[in-house]
C-alpha cells in the first residue's frame, strides 16, 4: 500500500473515530434505543392519570377517520402532539402508550436538536455535550419533576407539558449557543411554531423569551421579522387549507373565557410547587448582577454598549436579567400545568453563567458561590426524574401485570399486589353502594380528592371499560345490532380505539367540564343526538361525569337507557328500538 493510500485510510478512520465520539452519534444510540423499545411489548407500571394518556389514542382514533382536530373535535392543547402520535402510532402500533406519547415529539426535537448540537460542537465539544445530555435526560425519561402520588408509577399525563418544556429548552439553547443567523432564524421560527401548535401557554412563555432576545440585541430585527413572516405564512397556508387556525385561535379565547379568574391563584402556586428552583435561579441573577454592579453601573450611564447586535446595553445582555426573564417566562407556563418538566429551559441560561466562571480566576469565592447556585438550580430535576424513573422501573420486579381481553395496548400495565386486591374490592363496592357515592356527588364531593390519581381507581377504570366492551358485543350479538359511532360521558373515551368504531363529531376530548368543555351548541348537541351509543360510567359515580350529563342531557332525550352492566349505563339511539326489545340487559335504574 502506498503512503498516500495509508495516509488516506488513516484519515478515513480517524474521522470515523472522531464522529462516532460527538454529540451526534449519542443522539443518533439515544434514538436507536427509543425506536427498539417501542417496538417491544413493554409493560409499565400503572401511575396517577394514567388515563391521560388515552386522550391520544381517542384523537388519532378520530384522524385515521378523517376528523381535523380543532376543526373536528374540541381539544384542551394544540393539534400538533396529537398528529404526531397518529404518525407514530401507525409506525409503532403495538408500542406502551406512555412511552409512545412522550418520545412521539422527537419527530420535531430531535432534528432541532442535532442541528444545534452540530453547530455548537464545531466551537466548542464540552458545551455540545453540556447541552445535549440534559435534553436527553428528560426527552428520554417519560416522568414529570414533581409526584403525585406516594406509590411510584408512570407518569401518563403532563405529556404535552413536557413537550413543551422540552422544544423551549431548544428554543433558549439556540438563543444563547447559536451564532449562525441563518441556523438560529431556522430553530426560533420551528421552535415557536411547534409551541404555536402544541400548547398556547407554552408559546406565550417562549414569546417572552424571544421578545427579551430580541431586546437584548441577541435576536436583530431582521431575523425577528423574518421569523415572523415565516411563521404567519405557515399559518396562513393552513388556514386555506383546513380553516384550523382560525378555529383553534377561537378555541384559546374560549378557553381562557372559562379560566379567566384563576391566573394569579395558580402563578402563586406555580411559584410555590417550584420554590426551591426559584429561590436558587433569583439568587444567582442577584449575585451576578451584584458581582458585575461596576461594570454594568458604567455601561449604562457611560454609554457603554455590549451585545450582539452592538445596539443594546451591557445590562439587558447580562445572564442576570436573562435569567430571570426566562425563570418568569417559565413560572408563567407553569400556571396551567399540573404535571411538566418545570424549567428544565433555565438550563442553557445556567451553562452560560458556568462557563464564564474561567475568567473570575482570580475571584475564587465569587465563583464557588456562581457554581453552587448553577448545581442547586440545575441538579434537582434532573435527579428527581432519574430517580423516580430508576424507582418505578425497579419496583416493578414484583409487580403483577393488569389481565384483560379487550384493551389492547392499553391495557399494558402492572400493580403492586395490594392495588391488584384493593381493585378487585372497590369494582365489587362500586355498584352495592352506588346510592351512597350518588350522594357524594349530589354534595359537590368525590369519594377522596385524590380518586384519579389512586391507582386503584385507574386500574378500575381499565377493568370497568375491558367488561362493558364484552357487554357491549354481548348486546349487539344477542340483538343483531352494530353502533357504529360511541361516546362516554366522562373525561376519556377510549371505546372507539379500541372496538374500532368512530367517535362522534364535535365532541371534546379530555372532557373536563370545569376547565376544557365549552358549553354546546346546536352543532354538539346535534352529534350527540346522533350517536347511536353513549356510555355513562358509575364506578363510581363522580361529580364531573354528572356533570357532563347535565351539559348533554337535552341531546339524549330521545335515547333509550339502560344499565349496560355493573359499572356503566348506555343510551342507546332510538333507531335500534325495534331490535332492542323490552329486556336489552340489568334493569334500567
């Protein structure tokens, strides 16, 4: 072989070698390992709201019939989540419904990512790495940053909290780390489109961002205007297509109508839940602010002007106010959330106050005290999503999986032994003492406040739903009847995924009465006059299934009821009146 040849081959593999070691090849294992275990008939533990989680499988139910989301059927966030998880799911139909739903983002975030992590590496490996690492932690592990309940269990809700979480965690990174004006124009106009898409609040905290970006001279105008007009012709182009954006624009407005009077309740208790991550974030903002009062001092009434574009002053490009602007940013999108990924975006912010900790050599306190607050900000996330996952993965060892005949993937799940018993009791209790838990509702009260989150009642739910679609074929076989189209007067309604029938038009998933179910209209009520089966769960009965029959009831008039089995009622269309008889099933009650 010649010298040349050698020299050629050594070159080849040494840029092999060196690309196999870049942030690049991790991402690229991370996704390999993502689309091996969704593949997989893996079985997780059952968590609180686990039912969260079926809301997907209702929407894609509806998209693989044609419906729009938005235009078709009311939703409580933004449509992008949930055609994600349709594509996914037509990909990997038999994949666990938790991981299928958290990792069904990456679609977006990881070609963001890589090309962020490609940019950075070529200044600068370490700070790729320090980027990329802390994205995968919570883009891999499905767990929010905050418990719920005392058990470990998965975390099927809070999806889309953390997707959001997740695409501002780009959306800062590339703000902070990217200086290519081209590439940063391509990440903050998919970033606020996606967030655009996925959950209002989540773009209204990225907003802010952008808005101090742009005022801090991180962000020129030419680049804010560009963005802008990108994003207004994206939404354009889908507004002549489908009419969505104009549509859901009007769903925002008339879910922040039934919401209007708790936004500073709940920044209260933002503030509260996160109080460690905000204490420590606005103490590092004050100590950099305060280590750097010289400086800053004789900028702003010396004229001195520091930034990228050179047009604004050293104090508006500073990590101190940024921090704090992103931690406001974050504390606001916190608001409506109940489960997230709570300012894992802080961290770029932190990583950029870290690394300029090399030029304060000579001020050794100053900078253990930046890198105490950094760790004490950062770490706690990070080790409560690790540990919860490590906790809920290897309690589940002697876990005792959920039998089923009837839920599909649904039904993948696993209890501890005594959630298995206590569930087999409470499915016997629910229908002997259904006059009593009818009392608690007519009061106002659930059986305990914490009934979704119990995993006894989770798993009730899957065992009522598993026995009422048995009697639902059991019905029709005995009648010579088919319902084509099923509703369930309660959050969820995973019937149609799971009989493969469709669901009606216009009716809202995630039916929460009090916060995410708009009054109807001629148009709703129309669909559920329609319907030819609508279930009524009573396992137990809860105020916001009555509730919901209260909102719908005028639409079922016509319908005939009957007690389906132990744990759900029907309304059934009055087309199917002949074929019924007089004796369809239990006694009607």
């Amino acid at each position: 072989m010649t010298s040349t040849a050698k020299n050629t081959t050594a070159t080849g593999a040494s840029g092999v070698f060196a690309l196999l070691k870049s942030p690049l090849a991790l991402l690229a294992i991370a996704l390999l390992f993502v689309f091996t275990l969704l593949t997989l008939p893996i079985i997780l533990p059952i968590g609180p709201m686990y039912w969260d989680v079926f809301l997907y499988y209702d929407a894609a139910n509806r998209i693989f019939d044609g419906q729009v989301p938005v235009t078709d059927f009311f939703t409580p966030v933004g449509p992008l989540g949930y055609y994600l998880f349709a594509g996914w799911l037509a990909i990997f139909p038999n994949a666990q419904p938790v991981l299928l739903a958290h990792w069904s983002l990456l679609a977006v975030t990881a070609p963001l990512m890589a090309l962020l992590v490609w940019h950075v590496d070529q200044r600068s490996r370490g700070t790729a790495f320090a980027l990329l690492i802390p994205f995968l932690v919570f883009a891999l592990l499905p767990f929010n940053t905050r418990e719920f309940y005392p058990f470990p269990g998965s975390d099927g809700f809070g999806i889309y909290n953390r997707q959001a979480s997740e695409v501002l965690y780009i959306l800062v990174a590339a703000l902070f780390f990217v200086r290519d004006r081209r590439l940063l124009t391509i990440l903050i106009t998919a970033s606020m489109s996606a967030l655009f898409f996925l959950k209002i609040t989540g773009f209204v905290a990225g907003g802010i961002i952008a808005a101090y970006a742009l005022l801090s001279g991180r962000v020129t105008w030419r680049i804010a205007i560009l963005c802008s007009l990108i994003f207004f012709a994206v939404l354009a182009g889908i507004e002549l297509s489908s009419g969505l954006a104009s549509q859901y624009i009007f769903d925002i407005m008339s879910l922040v109508a039934m919401n209007k009077g708790t936004l500073l309740p709940r920044f209260l208790q933002a503030t509260s839940l996160n109080f460690g991550i905000v204490a420590t974030a606005g103490s590092l903002a004050l100590l950099l602010l305060w280590s750097d009062r010289r400086s800053l001092t004789s900028g702003v009434f010396g004229g001195q002007q520091t930034s990228r574009a050179g047009t604004s002053p050293a104090l508006l490009t500073h990590d101190g106010p940024w921090l704090l602007v992103v931690l406001f940013a974050g504390i606001l999108f916190e608001t409506q959330n109940t489960g997230s990924q709570a300012l894992i975006f802080l961290w770029p912010v932190l990583l950029s106050a870290f690394l300029k900790t090399g030029k304060l050599v000579d001020r050794p306190i100053l900078v253990l005290l930046i890198m105490a607050l950094v760790a004490a900000t950062a770490l706690p996330p990070a080790v409560r999503v690790a540990e919860r996952a490590a906790r809920t993965y290897v309690g589940a060892l002697k876990n005792v999986p959920l039998e089923h005949r009837n839920l599909k993937t649904l039904g993948a799940v696993d209890m501890r032994t005594e959630v298995a018993t206590r569930t087999e009791h409470m499915l016997r209790l629910y229908p002997e003492l259904r006059a009593p838990f009818e009392e608690l509702v007519a009061a106002g009260e659930l059986p305990t406040p914490m009934l979704y989150s119990d995993f006894d009642f989770q798993i009730s739910y899957l065992s009522a739903v598993d026995i009422a679609i048995e009697s639902i074929r059991g019905l029709e076989a005995r009648r010579g009847i088919h319902f084509d189209t099923i509703m369930s007067l309660n959050f969820v309604n995973p019937f149609p995924w799971l009989m493969e029938r469709s669901a009606p038009l216009y009716i809202a998933i995630g039916a929460d009465p009090m916060r995410a179910v708009p009054d109807p209209g001629s148009q709703e009520e129309n669909a559920v006059t329609d319907t030819d089966l609508v279930l009524y769960p009573t396992c137990p009965p809860t105020t916001a299934n009555a509730l919901l029959y209260d909102m719908y009831k005028d639409a079922l008039t016509k319908h005939r009821r009957i007690r389906l089995d132990q744990c759900y009622d029907a309304f059934i269309h009055p087309k199917f009146e002949a074929s019924l008889g007089s004796d369809p099933g239990l006694p009607s009650q």
